[in-house]
C-alpha cells in the first residue's frame, strides 16, 4: 500500500491528546511496517527520524492562526498516486480532490454531545465540517470501544465502518524516585508538600470545579500538609477555577503550574500521591494511563471511555458526585493496602497498552477500509 499521513498534528498541536497519537502513531509506524510506502506531511524539525520506506513532505504554517484553523489547509498531494490518506486530527483538513480511499480519526464527538464546553472557533469548525468530512472518508478510525458507539449513534455512520485502536502513555512515562522527583519539584516550582494532581485542559468538561470543591471537603488536617496542583495552560476558564477556590478558601493550598513541559510530567506524576481525573467525558483519556505507568493511584471517573480504559485499575468514581470523590481521595490516602493495590493494578494495565499496538491495529484497518 502507498499510505499518506496527515502528520501536521505532531509538530503543532504537541502536548495534546491529538498531537500525542500522530506523533506516537508516526513513529510506530516506522518501527512496525517496513513493507509499506508512506507519505508523511510533516512540520520542520519535527524529531522524527523513519525509514527508507517513509517519504516526508514538509509543510509550513501559513499564519499565526490556531491550529484548526491552520489545518484546514489541505496539504499538496500532486502526482502522489496513494491508495489510502489518513487525517488524525478529527479529519479537518481531508480534501474533497484526493481519488484514492479516505479515513480519519475520530477522537470523540464533544462539540455534539457537550457542545458548551468547547471553543466557538472550534465548534463552528465541528459543526460546518465533520458531517462532510464523514460523506467524504471510507471509514473511521477511533480510540474506544465508547468512541466508536458514540461515533455510530451521533452520525448514523456504519459501525463495521469504524475500527477501534486504543492508545498507549509514551515511554517517559515510568517509575521514578520519587524523593529525587519532590526536589526537583521543590527546587523548580517552590511546592514542599505532598499533592494530588490533575493533569489535562482547562475545558469545563473536565470537572476542575468538583475537584477544587472535593478538596475543600477533606478534613482541614488532612489538607494541612496536602496541596492541589491543577496543570494546564490557564484557558478561558481558569478566573472561574480561582474565584471558587477563594470562595471555599483553599486558595492557598490549590496551585495552578500553567502549562508544564511534557519532559516534566513524569516528574508530577511520579512526585503526586494520587491522579484525580473526574473528567465528564473523554473519548479515551491519556492522563490516567500515564499515572499509572509512572506508579501512581489514580481516581477517574465512572462514565464514558474512562471505565474501558482503566478497568478496576482506578478508583471510579460518579463524577457529579461531590462527596464520592472526596472520600476516595481521603481513602487512597489513607489505606496503605488500597494504594499498594491500584499502583500494582495500573502498572499492569497500563503496560498492557503500547503503541505499537496501536500502529498494527491502524495498518489493519487501513486494509479493510480499502476492501470496502
């Protein structure tokens, strides 16, 4: 097969759920298929360095604009002959012109579901392109079991039309020591204490103000000691997350890093004493898998694809649950036994993920999509 990747996401949108699974999905590739031909678009300095069988053409930003405005630029495919093209970025960008076979992937179908929990830009974007783009493509490629219903149901699409390829946390993701990981976290962000973590965007769907107000519930002896960090680039919503945390006064125990580079995370993670993910909805959801890769308990939630992901290797909990959530965030904390039990779980679970996984079961589905 001659095979062409939309790859823009690995360089611009980094950092991302979406950027992670080019980049990763790219690489493996690489690494597993050495019988095929690929055509990759690609960003500069990208870091990725593939083989004989990988033919790069670099692409350019045109602007300083956002991301899905940029990738709705379609890339040049002139005299290319290819047999499949995949855009991974939810398919914006997918050209009409393109006379071979066409897939996307699919992350999740928020705007529709969730719609007030995402930026206007774009849901105009979700709303004006993703029913073409899905009249145009020959099949889906999606990250959940949950996904791909959700996907089927949401825009009557075909469900053997629709191929499942769960993802992986990245190989930086590992146990660490952990008292070397507290100074460094002490040393570069002036945090002292043990913490809980969250990790993830700022959207309302993501459950920041339940989380903040869980905390406040712990008992106050509890949260002498124990600090809330809330990692992210502070979006639109974050003067909401901080007026709530003063309202509750916590104010001063809930700590919000902005964004942190993806070489430190593991050094969160390994230094946190839980992940709490009460996130309403997710179409996969790295963060917990990445916890648990670095050794760490991790609370999500019982709703969407986080059930699938995690299985019984988290504590799951109802997100609209207050009260829930709080208590097994005192109840991991707590209960030796309980933590020596989810760190063993995750540890397994999460390795029972891998990206390589992920680039076989795309090479298959880029079969089947040509067969229809």
């Amino acid at each position: 097969m001659k095979i062409g990747v939309d790859g823009r996401a690995a360089k611009w949108y980094r950092g991302t759920g979406i950027g992670t699974y080019t980049y990763q999905l790219i690489n493996s590739l690489n690494k597993i298929d050495s019988i095929n031909d690929y055509l990759v678009f690609l960003p500069e300095n990208t870091a990725l360095e593939l083989g004989d069988n990988f033919e790069i053409q670099s692409v350019k930003a045109n602007s300083d604009s956002n991301f899905w405005d940029e990738v709705k630029v379609e890339n040049n495919f002139y005299n290319k002959n290819l047999d499949i093209y995949h855009v991974p970025q939810n398919g914006v960008g997918l050209s009409n012109n393109l006379e071979c076979h066409k897939t996307i992937t699919l992350h999740d179908i928020i705007p529709l579901r969730m719609p007030e929990t995402v930026s206007s830009n774009y849901l105009h974007i979700f709303n004006t392109e993703i029913p073409k783009i899905l009249d145009n493509c020959d099949g889906i490629i999606t990250v959940s079991e949950f996904s791909k219903q959700d996907i089927a149901k949401g825009f009557n699409f075909p469900l053997d039309k629709i191929f499942v390829t769960h993802l992986a946390a990245e190989d930086i993701y590992r146990p660490l020591d952990k008292k070397m990981c507290k100074e460094i976290i002490k040393k570069e962000y002036g945090i002292n204490e043990d913490f809980i973590l969250y990790v993830g965007g700022f959207s309302p769907r993501k459950n920041i103000i339940g989380l903040i107000e869980a905390y406040s519930l712990l008992p106050e002896n509890r949260r002498k000691n124990l600090k809330l960090i809330i990692t992210g680039k502070k979006g639109i919503s974050y003067e909401i997350y901080k007026t709530r945390a003063i309202k509750l006064k916590v104010e001063k125990d809930v700590i919000f890093t902005d964004f942190i580079p993806l070489e430190k995370l593991p050094i969160f993670y390994n230094a946190s004493s839980l992940l709490a993910y009460p996130s309403f909805y997710e179409g996969f959801g790295l963060p917990p898998l990445e916890a648990m890769a670095c050794g760490t308990p991790v609370i999500a939630s019982n709703v969407t694809s986080l059930p699938e992901i995690c299985g019984d290797s988290a504590l799951l909990i109802d997100p609209h649950n207050i009260n829930e959530l709080s208590y097994s965030i005192e109840k991991i904390l707590s209960d030796k036994s309980l933590r020596e039990k989810l760190i063993s779980k995750g540890l397994n679970k999460s390795s029972s993920y891998s990206w390589n996984i992920t680039a076989k079961g795309t090479v298959e589905a880029y079969k089947k999509i040509i067969e229809f």
